[in-house]
C-alpha cells in the first residue's frame, strides 16, 4: 500500500468499524491460502468478512472509531493479526470461527468487541457455544406460550366436563 493511500486506508475502515456489530481479532499464524479462502467463505455466508491489514493501521482506525482500550494494546495488536467484521448477526461469526478452528486448530481468538462489549478470549469462547438468535428467540416464545397453552387446556377440559355433566342431566329427565 503506498503511504499516500493509508490515510484513506484508515478513514474507511475506521467508518466501517463504527457501524459494525461484532470485530474480531484472531491470530491467524499457520494458516495456508486455501484454508483462509474457506474461512473467508464460510464466514461470507454469515454477512461477514475477514481482512488482514498492519496492526498499526488498524489500531489508528480503532482509535479514531473509539475501540475500546483493551482491544488496541501492544500484547494483543502483535503478531498476524486478521480482523473479522460483521454488521448483521453478531454472534454467527464467532460460531464459524470457533467451528472452523475446531476443524484446523487455527485461527485462534486474540479478543473481540461485541454490540460495543470488550471480549477477552474466554468470552469469545463462551459465546461461540450459544446457540443462534434464531433459536434462542423460539426457546424464549416457546417459555411465554407454554403456560398459556397450560391455560387453555385447563378451561377447556372444565368446560368439557360441564357439558358432559349438562347432557347427562339433560338425558335423564
């Protein structure tokens, strides 16, 4: 990249780290170029994407899109570095990643800011066993609608018995 594209460098990817949900920083030494192009693939399939640039650019956009502090330390911007930016589901990516590296041992997790949270290695971890939005949205519906379900079985089993009770007395006389 010559010098005089860096300030654009910067100033673009410092915009697209503001209107992101999920970035996330895995060290990403040992990875060949066919198993990055995976990577990249699978990752295109959850609305995110993953780019390799100097942590020292990098760090100057996260300063200028107001990253937190711990995710722009020397300890963590050291190394190879890719950057994994996601603007849809937060939590997607960090599942292909974690699958991924299930399947090759690499990348591994450095940290991660998530809805606007720091998240250390472990909590990337963590969150990379939940489930989708999608099911946990379904398992919350499913816990409001159980007792309502509960409900209607209720009445209408008393019902049932009162017009059990109402044609045995209407059959008598």
């Amino acid at each position: 990249m010559l010098k005089a594209q860096k300030p654009l460098f910067v100033k673009n990817l410092s915009e697209e780290l503001k209107t992101s949900v999920t970035v996330i920083l895995v060290d990403y030494r040992g990875l060949g170029v066919k198993a990055q192009q995976e990577l990249k693939k699978r990752l295109k399939t959850v609305n995110a994407r993953m780019f390799v640039a100097k942590n020292r650019l990098f760090r100057l956009a996260g300063v200028e899109a107001k990253l937190p502090e711990e995710t722009l330390t020397d300890t963590v911007l050291s190394g190879q570095t890719a950057f994994i930016i996601s603007e849809a589901d937060p939590i997607a990516p960090i599942q292909v990643i974690a699958n991924f590296a299930k399947e090759f041992e690499i990348p591994q997790f450095k940290v991660g800011i998530v809805e606007g949270k720091f998240q250390d290695k472990a909590g990337l971890t963590t969150l990379s066993t939940l489930p989708s939005k999608e099911i946990l949205f379904s398992q919350v519906v499913g816990g409001v609608a159980a007792p309502m379900y509960g409900i209607v079985a209720v009445t209408q089993a008393n019902i049932q018995k009162l017009l059990y009770i109402l044609k045995s007395k209407g059959g008598e006389n």
